[in-house]
C-alpha cells in the first residue's frame, strides 16, 4: 500500500511493506519476497521496531540494511514506555548492530519526535517532480479502504476462530 504524503514544497511516498516474519507458508513468502523488492526499490528505508526489540531475527535483512547504498533511519516507538537510561543503551546496541544507519527515538502515540523525523525524511529524500497529482493520498482504491474495514471487523470480533488469509469480495459499491 502506497500513502502518499504532499506538501507545497515536497511529496513523500511510503511504501507500507508486511512485517519480517519467518515465512511457514507460500502466502508468506510471497509477502516476504515483496518486502525485499521494495527495500531495492527505496530511496530511504525506514526501519521501525518497539523499544526492548532485542534483534531482527533476519540475517537476511540485516546484511541488507548493513550495505544499503540508502540511508536507512531506524525508529525506535514506544520510547514511553522505557526510561532514560535503559533507552541509551539501547540506542547504542542498535548503533553497534547497523553501523550505517541513524538511530531516532520516537513515540507515535504521544507524537514525540515525529515532526523531526519528518524533517529528517524530507531532508534524505532525493529531490525530483511529484510523481502523483497533489490530491492522491494512497495507490489503493476506496473500495480496497472498505474491503479492508470488513476484513478488520472480522478478525476483530471472531479473533482466532477465522483464519489470517480471511478474503473479501466486494460485490456492489455505492
């Protein structure tokens, strides 16, 4: 899924990639392979794990972010939830861990640091035209928006009796 961010001055577009897992299935292989194409398809790599995250648990993708030829930003959420100290080392391991990177300290939900790292991304990215019209906010559809409500409400109320691979086909759209 694209979400595209404008501004008089800039256009972001993000490509929100599935979470690196160890696939146990195709479906997550396919998943895992798209994750991959679209690290060599970036322009800067945004790498976000929650505060007390103790590795990637990918060799694969830590050799990649290791010799990216892109900046990569690791982001470091849910920082309020840990406490100064136990933070700092944590920034160092991670510094340790993927040299090449910058490591950033945020908290999306109390919107800590978020207005820097959006500076820092405008800063890192390339500049070039817009790539899409300045009203456009994502690649997708309103219908795919509504397919992925009902799919969300349906995992939401049945928990673990449906399983992850749950598909909506929207058959009339008003």
């Amino acid at each position: 899924i694209l979400g595209i961010v404008n501004d008089k001055n800039y256009q972001i577009i993000y490509s929100d990639t599935p979470g690196i897992i160890d696939p146990a299935y195709k479906m997550q292989e396919g998943m895992m392979k798209f994750v991959y194409t679209s690290l060599q398809d970036a322009d800067l790599i945004l790498l976000l794990l929650e505060c007390g995250q103790k590795s990637l648990k990918d060799e694969k993708l830590q050799g990649f972010l290791s010799n990216s030829k892109v900046p990569v930003l690791v982001l470091l959420n849910k920082i309020d939830l840990s406490n100064q100290e136990d933070l700092a080392v944590e920034v160092d391991r991670w510094q340790k861990e993927l040299p090449r990177s910058e490591i950033l300290a945020i908290s999306a939900l109390h919107d800590f640091n978020v207005d820097s790292l959006k500076k820092k991304i405008v800063d890192l990215l390339p500049e070039s035209p817009a790539f899409y019209p300045k009203d456009t906010l994502t690649d997708k559809s309103e219908r795919f928006f509504v397919e992925e409500k009902i799919r969300e409400k349906i995992l939401l109320l049945y928990e673990q009796e449906v399983p992850y691979s749950t598909e909506i086909a929207v058959e009339s759209f008003k």
